[in-house]
C-alpha cells in the first residue's frame, strides 16, 4: 500500500477522531474483552536459551555468527555462555557497539559444520514510573552517540521532517517521545507478509508512504524519529523465549521452538528517568493479530493495556542480545549487518539466509531456570 504524505497525515488525523468518539455499540462490544497487561519489577527469571545451527551440505569453508547475550543492565544480568563444535570458534564482540558473538570457522574438508551454544542470563519486568523523578548520571558523550544517523537510521532529510511535525509543540524529551510514540502507532501497521522482523529501511518507509511492516521497522522508525530531534534513543535486538503472564498470545514465545521468535525493542533516554523502555510494535502486533479482526483502534480494551504500558515499559520474557547497528562481522565477505539477532552463516557461495532456518539449519530452545 502506497500513500501520499498528505493523505497519510488526513488518515491519521481520522484515526484520532475515532479513538476520541468509539461508538456506543463498539464500546458495549468490547466491554467482555477487557484484558490486563501490566508488567511490574521485582522478580528477577532466569533462563537457558541454546542455539544449534547444522549446515548440511557446505559448498567449501564455512563461517558461523551466532550473538550472545551482551547486555548487562536493572533489567538484565548476562551469565555464562558455552559451545560444542566441531570447528574453530571463538567468543569475540564488536568494538562500537559491545555486542558478543561466537564466531566459528569451518574448513572445506568438514562435510557436516555444526555448533550449539547455550547461554544463561537473568531477566526481569520493566516499567517507569512517570510519577518519580531520580538522578541519573550518563556521559554527555554516550548519549550523544546515541542520537548519530545509521545507514538505515537517518536523521536529517524526510525523517526528520516528519518527527518534527510529529512533536511540534512538545516542550520536553518526554513530550517529545510521547508524540513520536503515538505517531507510530497511529500511522504504521503490522505487516505480516514482511520477512523476518523487516529491514528497518525508515527514509524509504517513509519516502514510499508505505508503513507497514514488523518489529525493525516500526521500531527503527520511532528510533530514528527521535534521534533526529535529539532524543537519545536505540534499538534492542533480541528474542522473545517464554508465555507471556497476561495471557497475550502474540506477546509470547514457545520456548519449545523459538523459530521466527526474534523481537526487537527499543528504548530512549529521559532526564530524571533514564533508559525508558518503549514497543510501539508490539502495540501493532496485538492490533493486526490478537484477535480475528484488525483491531484499528487503541480504545480497543485488547490494546488499550498494551499501548498503556509499552510507553515505558516491557514484559521480562525477552531476551536482549545487543543495540548493534552496521555491524561488520569478523572475517566475513559479506556486507555490514544492519543488526544482529539472528544466526549468520557464510561459505564459498555467499551468505545464507537467516530467515529462512530449514534451510540454513538452525534451531533455537529456551528453558526456565
């Protein structure tokens, strides 16, 4: 679907009205699916996730990228992590980002590559309270580097032009956010025939009108918005591993099979509050795919919850591996990554394709500690 740029600001502003006017029959209707979705702190879960890619028939040497959780934070502890091969493999992690990754090598003779790593890490709820401000001491120039352009994150040109018409009379950082949030939601649309968890192409998203996709583009798009008005913001990739405790189906992971169950977040940096977490699409997931019917507005009692509680929060089922962008892998002869949560192989006919797991062979399993 391709829309103009003033066609997609009318139907947003249509959008708005019909969330302040929800008919009386759609109310009643709704009234027996109210649904409770409120993720608080305080308990921390400790999980094993393992990781087993089989490359069945190589054409020459082969070379393995798996990530490995990278991230230590109040909402996650990163433990141990520990491989069986029958190549070369080694941990080692990028200099810009910090993100950790086993790298295997495979020569020409190995007729069956394989590795299976496992990692432990602990994970918990998040939720900010707005009600409480606190002293947050970060770097001047970290945060800085969190509000640069990427190659798929612009922040000049069409992006920000539409993140300033987004928050135009927003005051603050956290006015700000509240706007680009809403704006998100309002204007993007969970797109399920999207690959994977998309691209997170936002110049062309917004250059083509076309709003649609998963969680690296929606996300990327509400970071790369406010990036471009300088609110510190990135992207968390990772994956989701277990139910969620509200009952949202399309919120959780089969910890059984985690295939196609990689998520990515994000989060922004707010004096007085710090690192907020933030999801706006996972608020387009619940919309497009909770239910039989597309849910089209935020009143609905199925999303209201959600998009409540996504502003500043996240549900502790999840697993962040890193906030990598344009990532060279070492030794490869691929181009930069744009992000890493997935598996990556290579061998002498290129990269494989890791959306695609029953081909390049790879499983992923989860088990609560």
């Amino acid at each position: 679907m391709t829309l103009s740029r003033r066609t997609l600001f009318q139907q947003s502003a249509a959008l708005g009205a019909a969330l302040a006017l929800p008919s009386l029959a759609t109310a009643q209707g709704q009234a027996s699916q109210q649904r409770s979705f409120d993720p608080r702190p305080g308990k921390w879960r400790t999980f094993e996730i393992t990781t087993r890619v089989d490359v069945p028939v190589p054409k020459g040497a082969t070379r393995l990228w798996l990530p490995v959780p990278s991230i230590d934070s109040d909402w996650q502890q990163s433990l141990e992590s520990g491989f069986t091969t029958n190549g070369q493999a080694r941990f080692t992690s990028d200099q810009a980002y910090g993100a950790k990754m086993l790298q295997v090598e495979f020569p020409a003779s190995e007729s069956r590559p394989y590795v299976e790593l496992t990692s432990r890490f602990r994970a918990q709820n998040r939720a900010t309270d707005w009600s409480r401000r606190h002293a947050v001491l970060e770097d001047a120039a970290s945060l800085a580097f969190w509000t640069q352009p990427t190659a798929l994150l612009p922040t000049d040109g069409i992006v920000r032009k539409t993140a300033l018409q987004a928050t135009r009379g927003a005051r603050s950082d956290i006015e700000k956010t509240r706007r680009i949030y809403d704006w998100v939601v309002a204007n993007t649309y969970r797109e399920p025939k999207v690959r994977g968890c998309g691209e997170g192409d936002i110049k062309t998203m917004l250059e083509t009108g076309n709003l649609g996709g998963k969680c690296a583009d929606l996300n990327a798009l509400f970071v790369g918005l406010c990036r471009s008005v300088g609110v510190p913001a990135r992207d968390v990739y990772g994956i989701r591993l277990a139910r969620s405790e509200f009952g949202y189906k399309e919120l959780s992971g089969n910890p059984a099979s985690l295939k196609g169950a990689q998520h990515c977040r994000a989060e922004v940096y707010l004096g007085g509050h710090g690192w907020a977490a933030m999801d706006p699409a996972d608020v387009a997931k619940v919309m497009r795919l909770e239910t039989p019917e597309w849910i089209k507005t935020t009143a609905h009692p199925v999303v209201a919850p959600v998009n409540k509680a996504l502003f500043g929060g996240w549900e502790g089922n999840w697993l962040g591996y890193n906030t990598a962008h344009d990532l060279a892998l070492p030794g490869s002869k691929g181009p930069k990554l744009g992000f890493f949560m997935y598996p990556i192989g290579e061998d002498d006919n290129g990269r494989y394709d890791s959306y695609a797991p029953d081909e390049f062979k790879y499983q992923i399993t989860a088990r609560e500690a």
